[in-house]
C-alpha cells in the first residue's frame, strides 16, 4: 500500500538508491564534521544515526523495484490479451 503510494507519486526504485548512497555520504560527513567539532563518542553517534537510514532507503529500493517490474507484467500481460 505505501509502495504504491509512493510509486504513484513519483518515487521511482532509482529514487530510493540514491538516497541510500547519499545517506552513506551524508553519513561519513557528518561524522567527519562533528569529529572535528565535538568529541569522538557524539561524533560517532552522528555517523551511526545517519548511516542507519541506508538500508531502510535500499529496503524501499527494492521493494519500488519488485512493484515496478509486477507493474510492467501487468501491463504485458493485459496488452498480449487486447493483441
């Protein structure tokens, strides 16, 4: 249901991976960052925090993508009937 929703909004599996390379960027530089703000342990809690968000962005990757390619055999499949 959220897939769907999502895919009908726009969001594409393309999408959600470069959100989770991005988050694995974002990721080692806010530990980078905060490394040379703060102190090690809340630097690495930053690091942590924003790399958590990686496999969740890849999860919802996939699942797009297995809602896609359902989405197309769909399609096949109904345009091979009118044929």
């Amino acid at each position: 249901m959220i897939v769907k929703k999502l895919h009908d909004s726009g969001v594409r599996s393309e999408h959600a991976y470069l959100a989770a390379i991005g988050s694995i960027g974002l990721s080692l530089a806010s530990w980078i960052t905060s490394n040379k703000q703060e102190n090690l342990e809340r630097a690495d809690r930053w690091g942590i925090f924003v790399g958590e968000w990686a496999p969740t962005f890849f999860a919802l990757g996939l699942a797009l993508a297995n809602y896609e390619q359902s989405d197309l055999a769909t399609e096949a499949s109904l345009y091979s009937e009118e044929a």
